[in-house]
C-alpha cells in the first residue's frame, strides 16, 4: 500500500484570513489575478442555499438564487481576490461600495448584483469567525484543532448556509481532518505497523476524496519505514531488522532498486566488518609488549595492506597518522593550561 506525504500538524492553517475594515491595522493577503474573478457565472435555483435569517436577511438571500459560479474552491479564491483588492478602504462600507462598482463595471447589472450579495453574506461569516474563534494560540493537540475545526465549520453552516458553507471550505475541512488523524497514527509509538496500516486503511476509506498517493517510491519507503519504527526497534537481533527493511523495501521499491540497496548494504556490511578485523588485530600488535615500535609500525602496514589492500592501506595510514597529528594538538594545549 502506498501512501501520500506526511503533513506536520503544527503546519495546519486553521482559519481563513479575514479583513476587519475598521482596524488600521495592516494584513498582507494571497495575491489573486483579475482573470480569476473573471471566470464567475451565475448559478440555478437549485443552488441556492438556506439559513435562518430575519425578514431583511431573508429578502437579501433571496437574491442569491442566480449567485456566483459553481460554487468551488476557486469561488473562494475569487472573493479572496475582491478581498484583497479593494483592501485599503477606508471603512466597511466603502469596501462594499467598491466592490459593487467593480462588479457592475465588468458585468451585467443582474448578475453583478448577485455575486455582491453573495460576497456579503461571507463577508459577514468570516469576520464572525474571526471574532468567535480569534484567540487561538493556546490550542496544542491535534484533537484540539480538529474539535475547533468542527466548530468553525458549524458556525460557517450557521451563518452562510449549509450547502455554501460546505462548497466553500468543505473539501478543505475535510483534507485537515484527514492530515491531523494520519499524523496521529503515523506518530503513535505504542502502536506496531500492522496497526497502523490498519487504521490508515480505515482512514483512506473514510475519506475517499482526500488523501494522494505518492508517486515517488522512495518516499513511500521513508513513510513505511516511520510506520514500522516500533517493529525495527524491537527486532532481537540484526538479522531480523535487515529482514524486515528488505520486505518493506519490496513492498514499496521497484525490483532494480531493492537490488541497487542491498548491494549498498552489503559494501557497508563489509567494511564494518573489515574495521572489526582490523582494529583488533591492530590492538593485538600495539599490546604486544615483546615488539619494538620499528617492529609494531612493519606489522601494522602489514595488516593494513592484508585487511585494505595498497589504496585502503595508504588511506588508512594517512587517516591514523591524522587522528595522532590531532590528539597532539589537543595533549599540547592541555598542557599550556
């Protein structure tokens, strides 16, 4: 099974950035491009949305049966973008007053009145939420954010309608809720990977719509080898851990690949081995008391050219002869304090 990258809960966006006209305050904002708010077309009357509203609000929502676009993501970024350009009003009301002339300068009078109602009703939702669910700093736990989540999501619903509420941040709630349960599992050091495979395919069908496989096998692996962390630290012997990265490695890398690593493994399993020989023998040799220092220096060139061959030697030479110039050094200065 694959799976997609792993997001950090700490990177979680949780609110929308909201514009409070009356605070003088400067907000920097995503750029967004006149083109964008081009692509907006009115929608049927059975899009509309519904809420509870007084007889004023009744009558404005009313408007909103022919309101913006389809209603997507990319609405969204279309009020954003009318958000953003008329950002340095004075007040609200001049905010508003702008957009409306801008709307009617690029279409026509009917349709420009419904996308401004609309825009007005989430305005109106947003600066809501940012005086609801403002101060929220305190918040640590994933569960935290996804309780908070919820409910900024519940007061969308409450304030602009059900169906535009859940067009409009629906999809993005649901992929949050998503990373946040993922990097629960993943990051569970009780749990072994079994388990957690288990529960990530649970996830997966709870939310169909939500999680990306990753395309990149190596990646895939990184990710495997973080669900399995329990199992290798828990392995009784190496062996066993070398058994259990091979059979994760061909459960997510291509056949030529798995190759290409153990061969990695087996050079660096060689080395250590050969480092292992060597400064044993080595120890054997500098222990001996019965050997000049002419005699122990013959025998560990021997040792090295036996244990390295003629470049490993002369590379290993030269790295002692290093590690001695440096331990001077060190004795030298220890000795002028």
């Amino acid at each position: 099974m694959k799976y997609k990258k792993l997001f950090a809960v700490a990177g979680i966006i949780i609110l929308a950035a909201v514009i409070v006209f009356q605070i003088s305050k400067k907000r920097h904002y995503q750029d967004y491009t006149p083109e964008t708010a081009d692509s907006l077309s009115p929608l049927s009357s059975s899009d509309v949305v519904s809420r509870d509203a007084t007889a004023e609000e009744s009558q404005t929502l009313e408007t909103l049966t022919e309101a913006i676009s389809v209603i997507n993501d990319d609405t969204l970024n279309e009020f954003k973008f009318l958000q953003h350009k008329f950002r340095k009003s004075l007040s609200l009301d001049d905010h508003l007053n702008k957009i409306k002339e801008y709307l009617l300068s690029a279409y026509d009078s009917d349709y420009a009145e419904t996308v401004f109602e609309t825009y007005k009703v989430w305005l109106e939702c947003e600066m809501a939420v940012a005086a609801e669910f403002g101060g929220l700093s305190s918040i640590r736990s994933p569960q935290e954010i996804s309780d908070k989540l919820k409910s900024i999501h519940e007061l969308r619903k409450n304030n602009m309608g059900e169906k535009l509420a859940d067009i409009l941040y629906g999809a993005d709630l649901d992929k949050k809720l998503y990373n946040l349960n993922l990097s629960s599992i993943v990051n569970n050091n009780e749990l072994y990977g079994l388990e957690k495979e288990t529960l990530i395919e649970e996830l997966e069908l709870a939310h169909p719509d939500t999680y990306t496989y990753s395309d990149v096998p190596y990646d895939n692996y990184q990710q495997k080898l973080k669900l399995y962390d329990r199992d290798l630290n828990e392995v009784s012997s190496g062996h066993e851990r070398e058994e259990l990265i091979k059979q994760i490695r061909e459960a997510t890398l291509p056949p030529e690949t798995v190759k290409k690593l153990e061969a990695i493994d087996d050079g660096v399993r060689q080395n250590q081995e050969k480092e292992e020989l060597y400064t044993d023998r080595r120890n054997m040799i500098l222990e001996d008391t019965t050997l000049s220092s002419n005699d122990k220096e013959d025998r560990l060139n021997q040792l090295r050219f036996e244990v390295f061959g003629t470049k490993g030697a002369q590379a290993k030479a030269r790295m002692e002869n290093l590690e001695k110039g440096y331990k001077k050094i060190i004795s030298g200065l220890k000795t002028d304090e």
